[in-house]
C-alpha cells in the first residue's frame, strides 16, 4: 500500500498520516529499489480520509509515483 506518515510522538501511537510525499516515505528512493529488485506488483494508494481532500491527494499520489517510476 502506498502512504505516508509522519514520525509517531510517541510509544503508543502511530504517526499522523499525510498525504503522499508529505510525510517520511522517500518515494524515489523506494520505487528505485523496487525497480531494481523488479518487482512487477501492483501499487496501491491509500488515503485514510473521504470526501475532495482524499481525491486531490490519490491523483497527486499517482502523479508521484508515475514520476519515479519514469526515472
């Protein structure tokens, strides 16, 4: 699933998710690895929030991830 977050605050908690690229997932680097490793799955962008926001970040998430993977 792609997602992204940021650093929990604490020992209980996970850390407040946020849209894709905004949080502590370095993209690029990620798909790289995948693409060395060939993986050939799929990638899934989740957002955790509805309505508009949730549409804006999904088709940002996409935007994304179609950069790295052209790279």
């Amino acid at each position: 699933h792609i997602k992204d977050s940021l650093h929990p605050v604490n020992g209980r908690d996970l850390g407040e998710e946020v849209k894709v690229g905004e949080g502590k997932v370095d993209y690029p680097t990620l798909i790289k690895k995948l693409k060395e490793l060939n993986y050939q799955g799929n990638l899934i962008i989740e957002r955790e929030i509805s309505g508009e926001q949730q549409i804006r970040d999904i088709i940002s998430a996409k935007k994304l991830l179609e950069e790295c993977l052209n790279d």
